[in-house]
C-alpha cells in the first residue's frame, strides 16, 4: 500500500517522494532547561523570604525583649505560652513569609515540590528522621553525662524538651503538642525554607556547602542558643534529604520522624531498658553503657532508610546539572548568599541579648 502510494507520488511529480524525517525530543533537557529558567526567573525570591522571615522573626524578638507584648512567649512559662511562641515562630511567621514570595513570584508548582516520587521514599523519610533523631537525642544525653558544660552547646530545644513534659496530660494537650512542636516545623518551616528558599538559592546541588548558610538560618530562627547544634542537625538532614531526592514531601517527613523522636525518645529510651533489664537504670556507668549501645544500633537503623533516600539521587531525572548549566545558573547566587549572612547576622544578635 506505501509502495502504491510511493509510486503514484513519483509518476505526478517526477522524483521519488521524500523520505520522511523523525525528530528526537530529548525530554529530560527540555525539563532541565525550563526549570533553569524557572529558576532565573525566580532567583530573587530566595533573598526575599530569608530577608522577610528574618525582619518578622526578629522584630517578634523585639517586642518580647522590651514587654510589649500582651502575653508571655517562654517555652517554661506555661502551655498557653509554649503553644504561641511555637506557633509564631515555626507556624505563623515562616507561612506569612512564604504566603507573601509565592504572592509575588508565583513559582512552578514543580520547583516548590519537586517531582512525583514513589512510595518507598516517603516511608523511608520518616524512619530516616526519627532514626537520627533518637541518635541525636542519645549522643547529647552521653555527651552531657561526661561533660555536664557541653549542655549549653548540644542539648534538646526547649520546643521539644518542654513539650515532652506536657505530652500525656489530657489527650487535647497532646494533640496541641504534636500540631505546634511536629506539625508546624514539618510543614511551614519546611515549606520555607526548604520547598522555597532552597532550590533556588542552591541550585539543585546537594553539596553540604552550598545547603549550609540556608539550614544555619532555619535554625538560628528557633531562636535558641543551647539547641542550636540540634535544629542545625535536623535543617542539614532535611536539607540533604530534599536535594537527593527533589521532593518536598520527603524532606517534610523527615522532620516529622526527627521531631517526633525529640519527644519520645526519654519516654521510649526508659521503656527498652526496663524491658532489658527488668528495671529502670539508676547506675550512671550502666546508663551510659546503655545509651551508647543505643547509639550504635541507631547508627546501623539509620542506614537502611538513608540508602533508600540516596538511591532517589541516582533515579531522579535531570539531578545533575552540565557545566553549561552550572555556569548560566550563577544569577542571584552571591546576592543571596550574602543576604543570608546579613540575616544571620541579625539573628545572632538577637541570640546574644537573649543569652
């Protein structure tokens, strides 16, 4: 039938028809081309929300230092007073800042969220997070046991030690808890700094470097100096955790799973041992014998939701970018890298009239 065809064409025309061309469309550069300048069109918007989220914090900080405000904002001076002061810091400001950048800028959906992602990633982030988070946990209570000095340093924030004193009291209670001190850093805190400012201000890579001065500043917004190494801990881990495997989701999980194990590990930590050795711990020498033997079983728990996350890295489409891309991709990137020392500026100022 094409021969017939073929044929007919030539007797009209007197030359053999043409043959018929196929274009390859390569759909992996045409997404990273149109998420590249996705990302040049929005490369102000990662400077803004850390400018934003900084003036608010600070200025929140402000009021409170100089009692204007109308109610108290300690963590230790009461439920009501622990429920704002989480909320505004982690819930109410971060979403204002983010409400007023996707206002302006009106990012793609994907470069916010990132790509669709399987199921085997969003169940291993929550272990990932809880698992590093019991770590954590673990190591501060070893390393304050030997060095009792090291509890200014590397200790358990007020959002989630405080908070743990008041799960359990009523059930609504513990439902505030769990909303102000898992569900608001999982979500709007997240949303910020790591659905917004993230992709943007690091450009898909995942190098620790470029991720730190972003993950300093969501921590440095807590607003707590001795937890400090702790939220640091937690932004670096979501922060890598967003950058192997692009989703926001995952990210968001991870800090959930952290949170979480903040507030339960005392509990859980004291329930295994009993189970262990039929008794609650009294001995410091069998205390810490049992807190670094928890430690190391962390570490190797760790691992298996950790590879599952970084093998994201290998499948995800697009992840590493060409030296042309990396060397069109420079915009706004020293600006917003020295916005963000300017905010952490500010912030450590902050800190040093609060301690």
């Amino acid at each position: 039938m094409v021969k017939e065809r073929r044929e007919r064409v030539k007797q009209r025309t007197g030359r053999p028809p043409a043959e018929p061309s196929f274009s390859l469309v390569d759909v992996r550069s045409k997404r990273q081309a149109a998420d590249q300048r996705e990302r040049a069109r929005v490369a102000p918007l990662a400077g803004l929300a850390m400018i934003l989220v900084t003036v608010l914090t600070c200025t929140l900080f402000a009021l409170d230092f100089l009692d204007l405000l109308p109610a108290a904002l300690g963590y230790g001076e009461g439920l009501e007073a622990y429920a704002l002061r989480a909320f505004l810091l982690f819930g109410f400001i971060p979403l204002s800042a983010a409400s007023a950048v996707l206002a302006f800028f009106k990012p793609a959906s994907r470069l916010v969220t990132g790509p669709a992602k399987g199921p085997a990633l969003h169940l291993a982030a929550p272990f990932a997070g809880f698992f590093s988070g019991w770590l954590v946990w673990s190591l501060s209570q070893l390393i304050s046991s030997y060095l009792p000095a090291a509890a200014d340093w590397f200790t358990i924030p007020d959002l989630w030690q405080k908070g743990a004193l008041y799960l359990g009291r009523s059930p609504l209670i513990s439902v505030l808890v769990l909303a102000v001190a898992v569900l608001l850093p999982a979500t709007a805190q997240e949303f910020l700094f790591r659905g917004l400012v993230q992709p943007i201000y690091s450009a898909g890579s995942a190098s620790l470097a470029r991720l730190f001065l972003p993950a300093l500043l969501a921590a440095a917004l807590g607003l707590e100096l001795p937890g400090l190494l702790t939220f640091l801990l937690l932004a670096l881990l979501a922060s890598w955790v967003r950058a192997v495997s692009g989703s926001l989701y995952a990210s968001s999980l991870t800090t959930m799973g952290f949170a979480l194990a903040m507030l339960y590990a005392r509990p859980l930590f004291a329930a295994i041992s009993q189970a262990v050795f039929g008794m609650p711990l009294i001995d410091p020498f069998r205390i810490r014998l049992f807190t670094a033997s928890s430690a190391l079983v962390l570490v190797v728990l760790f691992l298996a939701p950790a590879a599952v996350i970084g093998q994201e890295a290998v499948r995800q489409e697009g992840r590493a970018l060409s030296f042309r891309e990396r060397s069109e991709n420079k915009g706004f990137r020293p600006i917003n890298r020295v916005l963000a020392l300017v905010c952490l500026v500010a912030v450590s100022a902050c800190l040093y009239f609060a301690y």
